[in-house]
C-alpha cells in the first residue's frame, strides 16, 4: 500500500500562476481533508472532501482557491493566481470513515513556493 | 476563542528518560484527542487516538492520558531514544459548523532526546 501520494514535492510558481496540487487517497479511503503549514505555524484544516463531495470548505479562502475530488482520479487543489502569502506547506490526509475511529494517514506534503 | 496550546515548543531530554509533553486546551468540549509524530520535510504520522470516556491510553512506550477536567492531555514516551526526536502535535476534534467535524492542531513540541 503506497499511502497517501501527493504531488508535486516542490512547486515554484511566479505571482499570478495557478498551483495545482493533487493527492490521491490510500486505497479504500474515501474522506480527503487538505491542510495548511506556514512556517513556525500549525496545521490549518483547509478542506474536506469525498468522492464529488465537498463536505465542509470553512477553512478554504473565499477568493482564488477551490478543491475537487473527482469520481476517478486524485483530488486537486488550485489556487489561482498565487501570492507570496500562499508559499507554504500543503497536506493532504485521507481516512477510511468516521473521524472519531481512525487517525488520519497523511502525504508527505506540496512545499509551495511564490517568488 | 477556541485554543490548543502545547506548552513547550522545544524540550530535550537525556536518552533513556521518560519524556512527557502537555496539551491543553480551553472553550472545547472534544469528544476525542489524537497525537501525531512529525518529522521535517515529512507528513504527521498518527500515533494514538483516546477517547473522552477513556483516562488512558498505551502503545509500547507510548502513553496518553486525556483529563477533561482539567482540559488537558499528557504524552509520555519512557525509555527515550534519540530516533524520538521528532515534533509531537496534539489534535482535537472540532465541530466546523458546517455539519461536520475537523481535527484541530496544535503547533507541537520539538523534542530533542540527547544521547
């Protein structure tokens, strides 16, 4: 079992590109929640999602991001038009089902860098 | 406001001793209490889950305890290693008021175990 994949690694983009991330689930979980790492910052629950669901978006910024978890394929996350406040660490996590029983399995994360 | 405050943002400890970390929290009434383990440039890696009803919890060296009296939980890891060097994230579950519930990080402690 590969885990939770995410990709890129590393993504530079300039002022004003769209950064697309994308994660795919381990296999047999379908409850996808993207977060948010500034440095010296927690963890900032950004989105949660399944299968072409958005459950809860709370923590997403009203303006220039959006997320999809489409039937097939990963779930993506884009941000258009980037700023440098959005340089930052992105997470993915995915669980089986019901929070209150498992622990979230995460990805090695999307570093985002806006030069 | 909601908070979760990890008191220490850094402790070391001398090999083969128990380390413990503290969670507090306040204005939360959470139903369950996760720690997870985070290395740099890595994803948070799930460690335990304790549930409200529950005072205590073990895993190997590990030990978790939840008192919702006092709002707070403690982690312990006894016979330290330096392989324990790691950033520990407490996690609280957290109604979104978007009709579902998130986990809530704190902003972890950095232990150092000195050989």
């Amino acid at each position: 079992n590969a885990g939770v994949m995410q990709n890129p690694r590393h993504l530079v983009r300039r002022r004003g590109q769209e950064a697309r991330l994308r994660c795919s689930p381990m296999k047999g979980h379908s409850h996808v929640y993207w977060y948010r790492q500034l440095p010296e910052e927690g963890l900032k629950f950004m989105v949660y999602l399944q299968k072409e669901n958005i459950i809860d978006e709370s923590g997403m910024p009203k303006e220039r991001f959006s997320a999809e978890f489409p039937k097939e394929g990963p779930s993506i996350l884009r941000i258009q038009q980037v700023v440098r406040g959005d340089s930052a660490a992105y997470f993915c996590a995915s669980s089986p089902g019901f929070l209150a029983n498992y622990g979230y399995t995460f990805g090695s994360g999307t570093r985002l860098t806006v030069v | 406001s909601q908070k979760i405050e990890q008191n220490s943002e850094a402790l070391n400890i001398q090999e083969g001793k128990t380390a413990t970390l503290t969670c507090n929290y306040t204005n939360y009434s959470p139903a369950y209490l996760q720690w997870y383990r985070q290395d740099p440039g890595r994803g948070p890696v799930f460690l335990l889950l304790i549930r409200e009803n529950e005072k205590e919890k073990r895993k190997e060296r590990l030990k978790v305890t939840f008192d919702t009296t006092l709002k707070q939980s403690l982690f312990h890891i006894t016979a330290s290693q330096p392989a324990d060097s790691a950033t520990y994230l407490c996690a609280l579950d957290r109604y979104s008021g978007a009709g579902s519930y998130q986990l809530t990080f704190g902003k972890g402690t950095k232990l150092s175990v000195i050989p």
